[in-house]
C-alpha cells in the first residue's frame, strides 16, 4: 500500500510540474507576442497619406482599401507622359527607366507633405522593384523622420524584392515592408492593417 501511494504522488508531483511548465511556456509566448506588437509602427493619431502608383487599376484597389481603413489620404502617382496599353511596350519601357535609373516626371505633386507622419507606397513590381516613378516620387519630397510603409501588387515576385530600392529611394524614413496585396482579397489586407493598428 505505501508502494502504492508512494507511486501515486509522484505522478501527482509529475503533472504538478508538466502543468507549471505549460503556464511558464504559455507566459513566454505572451510576451513574444507583446514584443511583435511593440515592434510594429506607432499609428495612433498620425496622419495618414496613400500613395500609389497603378498601370492597370490593381494596385489602386488595394490603395483604396488601405485608404478606407485608415482614413488617410488618397494619392495616386501619376507619370506626365503616361505609360504605353500594351504590355509588352511598357514592359520594355519599365527596363530602359529601370537600366537608366531614370526618373520620369509626375504629372501632379501632394500639397503638403509636411503634414504627414505615416506614408502608405503601394506599386505593382516591374523588374523585380517598384517602377521608377516611385523613385521620382520619394525624390520629391523630404522623408526624414516619416514612416513609410509599403505595399506591393505582383504576379509572382516577393515585396522584399523591392525593399532595398525603397530603403535607398526613401532617405531618413523609417521604411517598413508591408505586403505583396491583392486586389480580390481585402480582408487579407484589412488584417494586415489590423496588425499594424489600424
């Protein structure tokens, strides 16, 4: 009988433990956790704007979810001499101004930048980057102390192709790569926006 009992509590000591264990693990993971969120962008009461430049109208979809999320403002990139329909004439073109590190002129300018704290950039990935009127675009404008944020459309290449670019275009921002979107999936994008707080 006492070997008996004496086997009993030490399983009860052992389940003791395994459970402690459990919470200790659990705690961890809490923590974990509070240090991704911590680490995300701080978004309460910054003022917003949307950035976009979009050759078809997808990424534009996307922008325009972000935008209604966000309550930012909405602003569309625009060349001045537009980009040919065909797709395989923008396509050359895209990687002759990629080649040149060229900077095509915009047809229009954001008002006042100034006022802005958190960038949205949203492109569709030509050439493996964002198109080069995105680098005329952060050429434009002083970035230093903004969070820029990206997001990308593409049919197969990673936004993290692009981020090196977006980190050398975007001088003194703190640029954070967002996601390759897309345009018949809004709730995946409205999660992500829930993730950074919005």
């Amino acid at each position: 009988m006492k070997k008996f009992l004496s086997i009993l509590f030490t399983a009860f000591m052992a389940l003791s433990l395994t459970a402690c264990g459990g919470a200790a693990g659990q705690s961890a993971g809490t923590q974990q956790n509070t240090q991704a969120k911590q680490a995300q962008p701080q978004t309460e009461g910054k003022k917003v704007l949307v950035a976009y430049f979009s050759h078809t109208g997808t990424t534009e979809k996307v922008a325009q979810v972000i935008q209604s999320k966000t309550g930012g403002d909405l602003f569309k990139i625009e060349t001045a001499t537009p980009y040919p329909a065909a797709y395989r004439e923008t396509t050359e073109l895209a990687k002759q101004e990629k080649s040149a590190n060229a900077r095509p002129a915009l047809k229009n300018t954001v008002s006042d930048m100034a006022q802005y704290d958190v960038v949205f950039v949203g492109y569709p990935i030509w050439w493996y980057t964002a198109p080069m009127a995105v680098a005329t675009f952060a050429d434009s404008y002083d970035f230093s102390g903004k969070t820029v944020i990206t997001f990308c459309t593409s049919g197969g290449s990673p936004i993290s192709d692009s981020t090196p670019d977006m980190k050398t275009w975007f001088k003194g921002a703190n640029v954070v790569e967002g996601i390759r979107a897309y345009a018949n999936d809004s709730a995946s994008t409205e999660r992500w926006l829930e993730r950074l707080g919005y």
